[in-house]
C-alpha cells in the first residue's frame, strides 16, 4: 500500500486509488473474508500516506456476492472518509446478474455526496444500467480492446466491421456520430485496412468506440437533468442488441482490473 501510493503521488494522477484486494469471484467464504480485512487494513495505510498536490484518493468496496460482507466492508471504507467509492470485485468472471447484484448490495452504502465509481466497467448497456444503480464514474479497457479485434460500438449495439457484408458499404460507422472516424472513412475503408493489418484501421475504430462511450455518457447526463433518464433506460435496453463475442470479451477482462 505505501509504495502504491508513492507511485501514484510521482505520477500525479488526478484520483489515485487504494491498494486492495480483489479476489476471484468464486473464492472460498473464508478466502473473501481474508480479502476484505485486507482490503480494510491497507486502506487505513493509504489513507494516511501523501499525495500529490490536488489529488483525490478513493477507497474500494469488495466482498464478492457476499452481501453482509458488501455492507460491511462499504460502511468500514465510508468511515474512513475518503474523497470517493469504488466498487470493486465486479468483472472478474462472474455473470452480468451477480455483477449488478455486487452493486447493488454495495452502492446503497455509499454516499450520495461523493463519487460512485464502478471499476473496470462495462458494455454501453451496461453503463446504462450502472447509472439507474447509482454509479458516477467508469473505466474500462472494452472500447479499445473491441476495436483491436475489429469490432465497433453504435447505438443500436456492437458490429464487425471486418465482415463481408460491410466490403462495400461506403456509409460511416455511425451516420450520426460527428467523431473524426465517422467524419472522414467509410466501413468499407476501415475494414480493407483491417484486413490488411494497417495499425490505422485499429487507431480509427479506438477513436470512435471512445467517442462513442463519451456521447452516451453526455447523452445519460443530459437525460437525468431533463428528468427522462427512465424513459432513455428504456428505450436503450429495447434498441440495443448486445453481442455475444463482446459479452465473451466482457467476461474474459482481466480480474486485476476488478
């Protein structure tokens, strides 16, 4: 925990974390229980270590699908006064039905007042869903991971746009996005450059998944403060179409991410 911190302090970043541990989600009742204290005992260290100037730290919730173990361990870290909450644990080969169950049973005891952060989460959907459940802030490594196996975000879900079909479609990505992919090169375009493994086709299909997550983010602020968030959940969950090799993808995330 100390050295952690004293590297995130030499690197300045603008939130720096808590060193913790998160264990697999199929661990032993008693192995997560040794997790938790852990998690507990190097966060007070971290707490008290320096920081750089204007840097935030965040503690981390874990506790697997344990729920008492969730609530306790959120309300131990809360105590702690930290300047933001994680929820850790989540994304670490458990299914999309205990990851939600894991926020759910820890978001409630973490304070409105300060940032809820989800780590190493998710698919557009899920974000959607993360924000109906309380959840501020995100980081994944999806939009660009999806990208280098040819894979592209829209609104309606995740396509391949190293498929046949699109060998001769000479529309954008997304006919909507204002991003510099969408812009300026056609699918047909970025898949010949996929195909014949020119790093731009990679770089172009990072940008736009990135630009993407960024406008459904604008999108959900903008939804919550007209008071319609309900009614864009909804027509989200209707519209879009998740894909399984994606789903697998999502599944696969390292757990050292959480």
């Amino acid at each position: 925990p100390r050295e952690s911190m004293a590297i995130q302090k030499t690197i300045g970043s603008d939130i720096a974390m808590v060193f913790d541990q998160c264990p697999a989600h199929n661990v032993s009742l008693k192995e997560m229980e040794e997790a938790v204290n852990r998690t507990l005992q190097w966060a007070e260290i971290c707490r008290d270590q320096d920081r750089a100037p204007h840097q935030y730290v965040f503690g981390i919730a874990q506790g697997g699908n344990h729920a008492e173990m969730r609530e306790a361990c959120a309300k131990r870290i809360v105590e702690m006064d930290f300047d933001g909450y994680a929820v850790g644990g989540v994304s670490v080969g458990e299914t999309e039905v205990e990851m939600m169950t894991a926020v759910e049973q820890t978001e409630p005891h973490l304070p409105p007042s300060k940032p809820r952060y989800a780590m190493g989460l998710g698919t557009p959907a899920q974000l959607v869903e993360l924000v109906a459940r309380g959840i501020d802030m995100f980081d994944c490594v999806l939009p660009t991971r999806v990208a280098r196996n040819g894979t592209a975000y829209t609104k309606k879900g995740a396509i391949s746009i190293k498929a046949g079909r699109e060998k001769e479609n000479w529309d954008p990505i997304e006919p909507d996005c204002d991003c510099y992919t969408c812009l300026n090169f056609t699918r047909a375009y970025i898949r010949h450059l996929l195909n014949v493994k020119e790093i731009l086709g990679l770089k172009l299909l990072s940008l736009h998944n990135s630009y993407m997550y960024m406008a459904l983010m604008r999108d959900i602020r903008s939804a919550i403060k007209a008071g319609t968030f309900e009614s864009f959940r909804a027509n989200y969950k209707e519209t879009y179409i998740p894909s399984e090799r994606v789903r697998a993808q999502t599944q696969a995330i390292n757990p050292k991410n959480h």
